[in-house]
C-alpha cells in the first residue's frame, strides 16, 4: 500500500471542486476509492490484482482521474446513508 502522504498529494494534485470529498477505504481484496458530495457521491473499488497487472501509480492516476469526471457534475444520489454508486477496477 502507498505511504498516505503521498496518496493525499496525488488527491490534492486533482484539484477537485469545493465541497467534494474523497476518502479510500481498505476492502479485502483493495481499495474503495469514494467521491461524495452533499447527498450523493460514487465509489471505486481498485482491485489488488489491476494494481498488479497496470503498477500502483498509474492505477491510482487512472481512478482519481475518473473520480476528478465524475466530481464535475452531478453526482448519483446514496441508496442508502453510506451506500454509494460503485465500478469495479480490475486487472484483464
């Protein structure tokens, strides 16, 4: 796993819109990268195996540059409190 720091400068360096968030939650088999905003938000599970196959960086880029997307607009309501929208991020 990265060292948090530099995690947090990578979200930083997105430079994402007032009001957003982004938090990354361990799961058994990676990371939940979620973007939340008022009531909505939307997440990213980056699986264990994509960092393998396409390296760390260029996965985490790859996620937060989707994430960056998504925080432009409108973002899909909570189905429930804490229950997000969520793509999955394989390796091939």
């Amino acid at each position: 796993m990265p060292d948090p720091v530099d995690l947090q400068a990578q979200v930083e360096r997105e430079r994402f819109p007032d009001g957003t968030r982004v938090t990354v939650l361990p799961e058994p088999d990676g990371r939940v990268f979620r973007l939340t905003r008022a009531e909505g938000g939307v997440e990213i599970l980056l699986t264990d195996e994509a960092v393998r196959m396409y390296g760390e960086g260029p996965s985490v880029a790859l996620v937060l540059g989707r994430l960056r997307e998504w925080a432009e607009g409108a973002l899909p309501a909570a189905q429930a409190p804490g229950v997000y929208e969520r793509q999955v991020f394989v390796g091939d």
